[in-house]
C-alpha cells in the first residue's frame, strides 16, 4: 500500500487542508506571481516574435494548405498558455510551502515529484506526436462525427495542438504525483477518493476553455485528464 501518513491533512471544505489554509494566508502572494509569471511570458512571445497559432497550424495543417492566421486570435492563444503558465507557476509555488510544513519523506518523495515532471513532458511530446494527429486523421475521415473542422477553424486546430499536449502530460504525471501528495501527508488518500467532484470540475474548466466549441474534442480532453486521475486513484488503492 501506498504510505500515508497519520498526520495527512485533508483537502475540500470538510477538512482544514494545509493546501487550502496557505492558499487562503498566501493568497495575495499566490496571486502577485501568477501576475507576473502571465507578464512575463506574454513578455517573452513579444520579445520573441515567436507565433504560436502560425507555428501549430504549420505543423498540422494538411500539406500543400495555407490557413490563414489572425492576430487577434494569435493574442488570444497567447494569453491562454500565459494563464497556463501562471497557475503552473503558483501551484508549483504552493505545493513548496505546502512540502514545507509537513514532514516529507526525503529522497523517496522527491523521486516521486521529479518522475512525475518527467512524465509530464513525456506526455507533452507523445501528445503532440502521437494522440493529436491520431485525432485529426479521425476527424478527418468522419471516424469521429463532429463540428470540429482544421480547414474551416485554424483556432481550433491550434488550440488542439497546443493544448491536448498538455493534457496528455498533466494525465501521465497524475499517478506519482498524487502518491507524492499522500506520502508527504499534504492530501489523504481518503480525499482523493471522496472529493472527486472537485476534479471534475477542473478538468471540465480546462476542457472549456482550452478546447474547440464541439462535443468530440471536449470529451477526448475530459477522457485524458480524468483517465489519470482514476489512474492514480488506483495506485493508491492498490498500489
């Protein structure tokens, strides 16, 4: 079984979880970073002049196609990996605080947090290799029936490049990360399993906003995120 300490806090309304109280002390302090790291990297994509939405249609869009591309919209894609960036950024920094103020098990725990950064890019790649053009040939040839089509919606195609990536890698890193969380005794395992709504609710928030506007595409980010969350729900049962 996965170890789980006795001091493990709980994370939800029904308990005084440390993540939740640091948020609530730092929140001020949370929400100047998650300012500045969305500075920042919008500063960057200025700085470098680097197109995300001309570079991802580049990639995907079929050959011999030319997709136009608009500013507005680059701006807009933009401002979505910046938001992503920023709640990296403050989670990440939460999470620190949080190892902080428990007793964490050393090198074991941190094996455990760098294999699930490991996988995280794993995931990227092999989403961006793999998973999405497997999900544009079937599109593409009515395997899967949706309102989702690259030639007419180069927005979608690039948020469909960009995005169901890093869906991919945050699913694959979910198992050692959640065992992480449990054996530091930041979150219990019995909250893990009982406070799943809260979730749901973030993955159908990403899926929201970082997904095109049909069914077929929001269910395959939805699919991915929650297949690793019931993933490393089933480590920590039978792990």
């Amino acid at each position: 079984m996965v170890l789980e300490t006795d001091h493990a806090r709980e994370l939800g309304p029904r308990g005084s979880g440390v993540l939740l109280r640091i948020a609530r002390a730092q929140a001020r302090e949370l929400a100047l970073l998650f300012s500045v790291a969305v500075a920042l990297t919008l500063a960057a994509f200025r700085a470098t002049g680097v197109d995300l939405q001309k570079a991802a249609l580049g990639v995907y869009a079929s050959a011999g196609t030319t997709l136009p591309t608009d500013s507005l919209v680059s701006l807009g894609v933009e401002l979505q990996v910046a938001a992503l960036a920023g709640v990296g950024v403050s989670g990440a920094a939460l999470l620190w605080r949080a190892r902080a103020e428990t007793r964490p098990h050393g090198a074991r725990t941190r094996r455990l947090y760098l294999l699930s950064a490991g996988l995280c890019l794993l995931g990227v790649v092999l989403g961006a290799v793999l998973v999405v053009p497997a999900l544009l040939e079937l599109l593409k040839f009515g395997v899967l029936r949706s309102g989702f089509v690259p030639a007419y919606r180069p927005y979608w195609l690039a948020e469909v490049a960009l995005f169901l990536p890093i869906a991919v890698g945050v699913a694959l890193s979910l198992p050692p990360l959640m065992v992480a969380l449990v054996s530091d005794g930041i979150v219990s395992s019995t909250v893990l399993h009982r406070d799943w709504g809260f979730v749901l609710l973030g993955v159908l928030g990403y899926a929201s906003l970082y997904s095109p506007p049909d069914s077929v595409t929001f269910v395959v980010y939805g699919g991915v995120l929650l297949g690793g969350y019931v993933a490393g729900l089933a480590v920590l049962t039978f792990g």
